[in-house]
C-alpha cells in the first residue's frame, strides 16, 4: 500500500445517510425561515401602487427625527417620507396607510391646524 492509499483508508467514511440528514436540516430551517416562494394559501406582499424612486440627502438630524417617527407609527422611513410628502401637498389619497396599532383602526382624518 503507498500513501495515498493509507491516507484514503485512514480517513473516517461519513455514514451512507449523512447526505440524507444534511438534506433533512437544510428542509427544516428552509421551512422555519418561511418556506420561500408563496404557495397555497400564503400570499406575497400587496402591490402599493404607482410609485416612483427619489432620492434626498436632508441633514442627519432629520433622518434621525423621521426614522423614530416612522418606528413611532410602525411605517419603514420611505412610507413614512411619503406620507409627509402627501399630506404636505394635500394629496393624501395617495398617502401608505397607517398600520392600525393594537388591532384598532386608523381613522381617516383630514388636514388640521
């Protein structure tokens, strides 16, 4: 016996099945994370509509004062910028809509002040 053919048989052999749990793991934390594509019974996230990409560079104290104001209200900063925008130029029929907070309703309420 030379070498390589010590080498190959001094090396420990993975069991027949250990592709199989290796598989069987890879299923299980695939499922956990969310299954991946939507199927039956599971639908994708809601069309918003007609959008359009803009961008802004405002002052960091800015970003800051909308990012807790948006967490405020449970809206990503870019719902949130849209909805300032929206109510700005009084067209709120096209503003995101306010997640409910603890399961009530939103009211629509018009411009004040």
């Amino acid at each position: 016996m030379d070498r390589e053919e010590q080498a190959a048989a001094a090396e420990p052999k993975p069991p027949e099945d250990q592709d199989d749990t290796r598989a069987a793991l890879a299923n299980q934390i695939f499922t956990r994370l969310g299954g991946g594509m939507a199927g039956p019974g599971k639908r994708g996230r809601e069309h918003k509509g007609d959008r359009v990409l803009t961008q802004s560079r405002p002052h960091r104290v800015i970003v800051e004062r909308v990012d807790q104001e948006a967490a405020a209200v449970g809206m990503t900063r870019s719902d949130f910028i849209a909805l300032c925008l929206a109510r700005q130029l009084n067209l709120e029929q096209f503003a995101p809509v306010v997640p409910a907070q603890n399961g009530q309703e939103v009211l629509p309420l018009g411009r004040t002040a």
